[in-house]
C-alpha cells in the first residue's frame, strides 16, 4: 500500500491507504507531532478504529433518549485492515 501526503503552508500531514492511517504530522518547520511507533512497544502509531474503540456494556450503546444500538464486531473497530484511495 502507499502513503499519501496533503501539505498547506502550514502543517502536512502523512497517510496509510492500508487502514487510513495518520502516520505523521509536521508543521512548517519540520517538527513531527506524531508518534512515529517503536516496535519494541508496539508497531503501530494511530490506527482509525472505527466504528468502535473498547467494549460496549451488554454489547449495546444508548444515543440521547431513545436511539439504542447494538455493536458484536470486533474490539477494536475493523478500519485498519481496509484500504483507503486518497
């Protein structure tokens, strides 16, 4: 998979097509914002875990007052294995 890189006169910012994710932040002058990941701690940096992050209680999950909705994917959302065309 590819990266792709969107730039302005202030800030760029870097993406994984494979699971859309952000793999750096940097300003004008170079410095790096993101975590750019150390595999003796962990090999990703900032995965899109969509459409969930964690675990829901009794697998469900109330929006206002009345819009109730149930989740029985995965954990961590199912984003980072798809890929994005940027």
């Amino acid at each position: 998979m590819s990266n792709t890189i969107l730039r302005n006169e202030n800030v760029s910012v870097t993406l994984k097509s494979l699971g859309g994710e952000l793999t750096s932040i940097k300003d004008a002058s170079g410095t790096e914002y993101l975590w750019q990941g150390n595999p003796d701690f962990w090999s990703g940096q900032a995965p899109v875990l969509f459409p969930i992050v964690g675990c829901l209680r009794n697998g469900t999950a109330t929006i206002g007052n009345s819009k109730t909705c149930s989740f029985g994917g995965p954990l961590q959302g199912w984003d980072c294995g798809f890929g994005f065309f940027f």
